[in-house]
C-alpha cells in the first residue's frame, strides 16, 4: 500500500513522503513466552546493567541482573585472558537466559514435577561449538551431577542439554518464526496505530536535515547538517573522516533553537554518475541583505567523496526580507528538471505587496520553481523548459512552476506502484500552515495552492478568500497543529481518491524485539529520506540547535520483514608485508604495577583492573623461595585510558580516566555516548561497549582535573584524543558528571 507518511519538523517546517508498507493481518496467537516463576515477562523498573539484551522486556528486575552479574564474575575470575576471551561470551549468554521472556521453556519449568535445568537448553550446533571451547566452564556453570558424569563427552552432553521441544533451544529460539511471528508482526494497536521499529543508522549530527544518495549505485548516502557540512556515509554504514562537502564559512545560519536559515538542501543531478553533478540551497548574507542561493558544485575528479569547493557556480539567488520561511527543498523530478520549493519570504500572514509573494508570479518566493540545468557548461546556467506554464505569461517568472506556496520543506517523488506504475513521478509535499492548519499537497503544473487566501482547505484571507479568480487547488489532506505534532500516514483510495489517515507508533512489546531495531527516537523530526533502494529514514534531534551535535538518523523498519538470521562476514584475506604484533600474556608470576590512585585500574591490556589475575588461584608452578617478580611496566603515553571505581571483580567497567600531558584526568559525561565508549573499551582489549555511563555513577574523581569535554566519537577512532572534544583541559562541567563505561568481550555477537 502506497502512503504518505507525515512528520514534525524540527526547524519549524513539515515534509510528506510516499512510502510503501507492508501490513499483515495477524495470524493466531504463538505460545506466550513465559518465567521461571511462571508470571508474564515485564520491562524492568530499573534499567539492567548487565543482562542488557533484555532490559526492554524480559523475566528480570534489577537485583536478578544483579546477582547474575556476580554469578558471571565469580566464574570468569577462575580463567586467564585466553579463557577469558573464548569464553566469556558464551558464560553471559547462558546465564542471561533466567531473564529471557522465554526462561521457563529454556529451563524447562514447565512441569513442577521436574527439577529446573541449571543450564538453559542448548540447540546441538551452539552446544558443539560452546562444548568445543569452553568445557571448561561447565563445573562452574552447573552442579548437576549427570552433567558431571557426561562433560567430556560431547555427544553425550549435548543430548542432554537438548529440549524435547526443539523450538526452544537456544540460540535459535530468538530467529524461529514459529515463536516469533506475532512478536514481530506490524500490526495496529487499540487505537488502529500502526506499529513500525527504527534502527539507528548514524549520530552524533548537528541539526541533520538533508540525507540523500547519488543514484550512481554505489548506495553511499549523504547526510547534510545545517551548519554548511555534508558526511559521506558507505553502505556498512561507516562515516568517512573527511567531509564530502564543507562551506561552513558561507552558511548563514546562528545556534539560536529553531533557526530556519542554514544549509537546507541537495540533490544529485541525475546523471551524476557521468557529469559529477550536483545542486545546494543555502542562506547567505551578502552585504546587509539575506538571501537563499542555489549553487551547482562538481565532485572532484580525483576523489568521489569530496566535493571540488572551487568549482561552485551559483545558479539563482533570491532576496529574503526575513529570516524565517526560507523553503529549502531541491529534487530532480521524472522529467529531468530541477525543481526548486521557495517560502514565502517570511513573517506572517505573507505581509509583502498587495497580495502577498505567494500569490504574485512575478516573484520568485512562495514558489515552486522548475529550470533545466543540462548542458549548461557554456551560455546560460539554467534554461526555462518549453511547457512551464507561465513562460508566455508577461506578468510572470517563467521559472514558476506553481503558487500559492507558504514554506514546502520537504517533497519527494513517487516510484508508483511496484508492479503497475501508477502513480509514478508525482511530487508530494508537506507545506507549512500558520495559526491553525498544516496541508499534503500533490504539485500539479501551473495550479495556484492557495496561500495566503487559504490555509489548508479553511479561509486565511477572507477577501482573497472569496476572489473568485483564485482558482486554487485543495490540497489532499490538511490537519491542525497538534495532530501534525504526530508521526501519520496517508493511504489513497483509488477508487474514491480520497485519502485516509493513519497514525504511525513505535512498536510496543516484542514488535521490536530484534537484533539492532528500536522503538524510541529523539522528539524534534527535521526530515524524511529514502536510500537507492527507496528504503525510508527520517532525521531528528534532541536539542533543535544548529551547533549541538544530538542528531541522529533513524531507518523506518517492518519487522515483519525481519524474518532470517544474520550470516555474519568473516574476512579470509589478512595483511602482507608485517609482522603482526605479538599477543598479551600475563603470567601469573607477573606483578601488576600500581597506577598511583586509590582503587585505581591500569590501561593495561586487556582488562581494565586485572582483577581476573591477581584473583585467580595459581595452579601451575610456585615461585621458589628468595625468587623476585619482575614486570616490564609500558610507558605512559599520551590518550592512555583507565578505569577506576569499579567493585571488586568488575575489571570491565569504571569511570574512565585519560592520560595527557604528564597527569590523569577524568572526562566529562557531556555528549558521552555508547561511540566514545566503544573507543575507550577497544583501546582496553575489549570487542565492545555494553553502556556509557553518565553521571558519575562509577564516583568522582575529586582529585584530579576535568581533561576532555564534549567528546564526540564516530566509534572508529584509535582513542578519545583522536575524536573531536572541547579541547585538553577545557570544560564546562563539574565532577559529578564523570564519564564511565561497561564493556564486554564475546566472540559471538550479544545484543544489548
């Protein structure tokens, strides 16, 4: 079903996207997951620490993850870094099943007869690979006497840890579309909401409010802040280092919250691939007049993610006389034409001449305009295409398009109906209301949209109003203020033409209990994208500034197409040429230097504290009587990292703690996110970060200096001195707000 899905903008201005979805009826109700103690599955009051992966809806509160967590210490502080790394996975997945929602089937609970499994039932694939490397920890794990007698015995083991209903065994249990299929079925709630999932697709973005693709099938996209910047992103997702497009220096635009003016738009030419084109809309300042500035840059011959700066041609400039309602929105249409969507210059009510910009087509505000930039290396930048309506019109601009237009922010074309077509190359688009009404608008040649006679279908201008040479065209939905503060969709009755609304929620309960989807995003939506394959995004924030970096791009998912497990990529090619370095090993006759800190932690790799080795029994060898320990202690180096203030046994969390220039120095927890803590906890030997704690929660280090403040990291970086920050030593911060960090090590990949 092809829809219309509407959105808040955080810059004061709204956007209509078509959008395909698909819904399914829902099928009769699976086996509900269930408890050990046989109650339904809960979101926890308090947010779990440690079994994470089911903090939004599982069997534990947060002293269950509590005592979890010390279960999982005591074992792994009886292995070394080898056995540590191998196995710790597996230990924190098995154990973490008690929280599962589908715990009593895991363990067996269902039968009171029945003593409870101490080890959660094992599909035979997972129990040959845990069995393979980590027996080991099987005394640990389980008292069972049985499984005392058969743990050298795979075979034997393993048949034990098997389920009579093998739908359960884990891991398979959480990809079987026999359990899952209602859990992650779109469907509507109560109220006939329509429930979606996102997945986070990029962060850590000031004001993001453009995000397009080249069209050229590399499936890179482009993401543009308001600032004047614009970030090439790779199909893994990975953000590149340098900016594909940088004119900072010419944007107008200031960090006052709600600003409209700045970088507002692009689009690649559609033949991009050939002649490296592509289009920009901005505000500028020229003298003491604003203006909006349509420029045409080409992409460098020598990089295709970088932008040639000098090769700028401005292509239309036109006057604002006020800051607000600047439009913003630029697309190549079916037809090949630059279409370009104007505001109409600001203020209220349109207040400029007899009848306002909008209504006057001698004005190229209030528009929505259309030229043709082929061919246009020499003579003219742009020509007016032969059937623009008003190219005969004395009285008129010949690059209008359409009037009537308010603020159209954001508009995109229809792919049609997959199979027929139909409906392809119309452009939808949201337009800005003023006191009252908001409206969907489908951009029809030549026609008049009505403002500032109307507002949505009701009268603004009660004596332009009633001109009866207005002839405007209605738009296909219009909605007041507070309904537009909501995620919507519009669906087309063919027959009728009539189109219905929707309104769009985030999935609850287990709709959105799949790996890597999400159910919550920042509240101020900027913008709706699509990707080259017509997936949907939208863009928002948690502060509406064009400096603050809160932004985040968010990728609209079905979970009803969610339906197979992730094969994950293994490299097989390595690096020639080099010796790679050697492995960490610690010795048990090794001594851990102090760091000179109460109850401090080491930068040492792997671990942060080392807790795992100097509370391990020795079980091969003494030292021989008179014989000294000796350590090779690394040299302090600048960006070290450590943690500090974590309880006794928890070597993989703490308040984080940086080396620079001579003395150690806490960071503060402004702009801390779980990126800056995948920097630190990879520097520490760890394969991942499982929170950023903020807030102190791991003690203020009173006695040494604030060193790094707003510390922004993609999560590629080697260490936090290599992600953009405040600068060392400058802050606006105090103590209490001492950034920290659990991290985790698993060669299986643990969603959290």
């Amino acid at each position: 079903m092809r829809q219309c899905v509407r959105v808040p903008g955080g810059l004061g201005v709204l956007w209509a996207l078509t959008v395909c979805v698909l819904v399914l009826c829902v099928a009769p109700a699976a086996p509900h997951p269930q408890c050990l103690d046989f109650k339904p599955p809960f979101r926890p009051l308090r947010e779990l620490q440690f079994c994470v992966m089911y903090k939004e809806f599982g069997c534990c509160d947060y002293e269950k993850d509590q005592q979890l967590m010390a279960k999982y210490y005591r074992i792994m502080d009886n292995f070394d870094y080898y056995g540590y790394a191998n196995c710790a996975g597996f230990v924190l997945e098995m154990i973490c099943q008690e929280c599962s929602p589908f715990a009593a089937h895991l363990f067996d609970a269902e039968d009171p007869t029945t003593p409870i499994r101490t080890i959660p039932g094992l599909c035979p694939d997972y129990c040959s690979q845990f069995w393979n490397k980590c027996r080991s920890t099987i005394p640990l794990l389980s008292d069972d006497p049985h499984i005392a007698k058969v743990k050298e015995d795979q075979t034997r083991l393993c048949r034990y840890l098997e389920l009579d209903d093998a739908d359960y065994c884990y891991p398979h249990l959480l990809s079987d579309q026999k359990l899952t299929l209602n859990l992650g079925r779109v469907q509507s709630d109560v109220d006939g909401c329509l429930q979606l999932c996102l997945e986070e697709v990029a962060n850590g973005l000031r004001n993001p409010l453009a995000m397009v693709h080249a069209n050229d099938g590399t499936h890179r996209f482009f993401v543009a802040e308001q600032v004047g910047l614009v970030w090439t992103y790779l199909p893994d997702r990975s953000k590149l280092e340098k900016p594909f497009l940088n004119i900072t220096k010419a944007v107008l635009t200031s960090s006052w919250e709600g600003d409209e003016r700045g970088f507002l738009g692009l689009t690649f030419h559609p033949k991009h691939k050939y002649n490296r084109k592509l289009y920009v809309y901005y505000s500028v300042e020229v003298g003491f007049d604003e203006r909006i500035r349509i420029s045409e840059f080409h992409v460098s011959a020598h990089d295709m993610n970088v932008v040639d700066h000098a090769s700028e041609r401005v292509i239309l400039e036109i006057d604002e006389p006020a800051s607000n309602h600047n439009g913003g929105q630029l697309l190549f249409a079916d037809d090949g034409y630059l279409y370009v969507f104007t505001g109409d210059g600001g203020m209220a009510g349109d207040p400029f001449g007899k009848y306002g910009n909008a209504q006057n087509k001698s004005a190229l505000l209030g528009k929505v305009l259309r030229i043709d930039v082929d061919d246009n290396n020499r003579g003219p930048l742009y020509r007016i295409p032969p059937d623009n309506p008003f190219v005969h019109d004395r009285g008129a601009r010949p690059e209008v398009y359409a009037y009537g237009v308010r603020n159209m922010w954001r508009c995109s074309v229809d792919r049609g109906d997959p199979r027929t077509k139909e409906g392809k190359g119309r452009i939808f688009c949201g337009d800005v209301g003023q006191n009252k009404f908001e409206e969907i608008d489908i951009i029809e040649k030549g026609r008049n949209f009505g403002w500032r006679a109307k507002e949505g279908f009701s009268c603004y201008d009660k004596k332009l109003c009633a001109n009866s040479s207005l002839d405007d065209v209605l738009p296909i939905y219009a909605y007041p203020h507070k309904m537009g503060k909501r995620l919507m969709s519009l669906q087309e009755d063919r027959n009728t033409g009539k189109w219905k609304y929707n309104e769009v929620c985030m999935g609850k309960g287990m709709t959105c209990a799949f790996p890597g989807l999400i159910n919550n995003y920042h509240q101020y939506i900027i913008s709706f994208a699509e990707d080259e394959a017509g997936e949907l995004y939208f863009m928002s924030t948690g502060v509406p500034s064009a400096t603050s970096p809160s932004g985040v791009v968010y990728k609209v998912v079905d979970p009803s197409r969610v339906k197979s497990n992730l094969i994950k990529f293994v490299p097989q090619e390595t690096l020639t040429g080099l010796e790679p370095p050697p492995k960490p090993s610690l010795s048990h006759s090794q001594q851990i230097p102090p760091t000179g800190s109460k109850s401090s932690s080491t930068c040492y790799p792997p671990f942060a504290n080392h807790n795992h080795y100097h509370q391990t029994p020795r079980r091969k060898g003494r030292r021989r009587k008179g014989q000294t320990r000796t350590v090779s202690v690394p040299e302090l180096q600048n960006g070290m990292v450590r943690l500090v203030g974590g309880e006794k046994g928890q070597s993989d969390r703490g308040r984080v703690e940086i080396y620079v220039n001579g003395e150690w120095g806490t960071v503060c927890d402004d702009l801390w996110n779980i990126n800056n803590a995948e920097v630190v906890c990879r520097q520490l030997g760890f394969t991942r970060a499982l929170k950023a704690a903020k807030n102190s929660e791991f003690g203020e280090g009173k006695d040494l200096q604030i060193l790094l403040d707003d510390v922004q990291c993609d999560g590629t970086e080697s260490g936090l001195l290599d992600c953009q920050h405040a600068g060392v030593g400058t802050n606006n911060c105090a103590h209490y707000e001492d950034a920290g960090v659990i991290c985790g090590t698993s060669d299986h990949i643990i969603e959290v």
